[in-house]
C-alpha cells in the first residue's frame, strides 16, 4: 500500500484560519483607531440619527487621521507636526476621498472593500463603519468584517456599528454577556473589533 506523503507533490491545504499576533503594541493601535471613530467630538455634536452613513465617514475620517498623527508621535517621538501630518495622511485611505483608491478584495468569488484602510507600523487594519436600527445592517457589518479578516488582506479589522434606534436597543445590548462573549470571541479569534455606539 502507498502512502503520500503531504510535501510529495500535492499542494497542501489550509483548513483553518491563521490570524496575525496580537502584541500589546498592535492592540494598543487598533485600540486607539476605535477609540477615535467612537470620539464624543462626533456622536455629541453630529445629528447621527439623521445623517446618511457618507456624512457620518467624513466626520470619522477626520477624527482617525488626526489619531494617526498622535500614534505616530507616540510610536517615533520627535517628528515635526507637519512630518507627523503627512504620514498620517499616508496612513489613511478612505473609499471617500476622490484623490485614493482602496483596492478591492476577491474573496468567495465577490469583490470587497473596506470603507478604509489603516497602514500603520506595518499593520494593515480594514475600518468598516454601518448605522441603522436593525439587526441586518449589524449582520451586513459583521459579514463584512469577518471577509476582511478571512481574505489575509488585514491584520485587523476594526467595526462600528453606529446604532440610530430611539432606545439605542442595539448599543445596550452589548451589557448582556452573550453578546460579550461573542464580541470577545470576534477580537479573539478573527482579531475583529467591534462596538456599538
């Protein structure tokens, strides 16, 4: 009887995802992109509930490029502030901006892409962002993030869910520990982070 040995011509298969390492540093960065698009700078001032999700990107868009310049400083300390701009804006793709491009991924035999994309101390973070009031605008976002991080295209992805419901039913959701523990589990093993505001 002939065995095949796995290296012996045949091409081997992955049968399971591989996610990229979390060290402190990189949890840290995807950590602080988070907690910029969640800045109370946008959600108390902007009337989110009646904005379109472009108009509600734009508003993001400016609060993480101002972030990527503080992450610089904090990751290579001494730079000018218009270095510290610059790469900021190197950093910072946004399918919104006529003047750059977000690549599409293929995956499952469909095209994909991120509203953007963070390079970042040679990280690769997809940010998506979706508002509604309903449970399918969560799922779309989720699916999409899980794509993104399925594609090997990114390191990490990074969803906000920007919840439009009166009684913000979806954002308290999160307090019950199912739901936590899917949200861990989304961080732990697809190294997506997600959270609701």
């Amino acid at each position: 009887m002939h065995r095949h040995r796995e290296n012996e011509g045949t091409m081997s298969v992955r049968t399971s995802l591989s996610v990229p390492n979390k060290s402190e540093r990189r949890t840290w960065i995807v950590d602080q992109i988070l907690a910029a698009m969640m800045s109370d700078e946008i959600f108390k001032t902007l009337d989110y509930r009646h904005k379109r999700e472009s108009y509600i990107k734009q508003y993001i868009h400016q609060i993480i490029k101002r972030k990527l310049a503080e992450i610089h400083a904090r990751l290579t300390p001494g730079q000018s502030d218009t270095t510290l701009s610059r790469k900021a804006s190197e950093s910072l793709l946004w399918e919104g901006d006529v003047n750059t491009t977000i690549n599409h991924i293929r995956f499952l035999g469909a095209q994909h892409r991120p509203d953007f994309k963070v390079l970042i101390d040679g990280l690769r973070v997809a940010v998506e962002v979706k508002r509604g009031d309903r449970g399918s605008a969560v799922r779309e976002g989720i699916g999409q993030s899980l794509v993104y991080a399925a594609s090997e295209d990114f390191d990490f992805v990074v969803y906000l869910f920007v919840d439009t419901s009166k009684d913000k039913k979806i954002r308290d959701s999160l307090r019950r520990d199912r739901e936590r523990a899917f949200v861990n589990s989304l961080w732990d093993s697809f190294n997506v982070r997600f959270d609701v505001v």
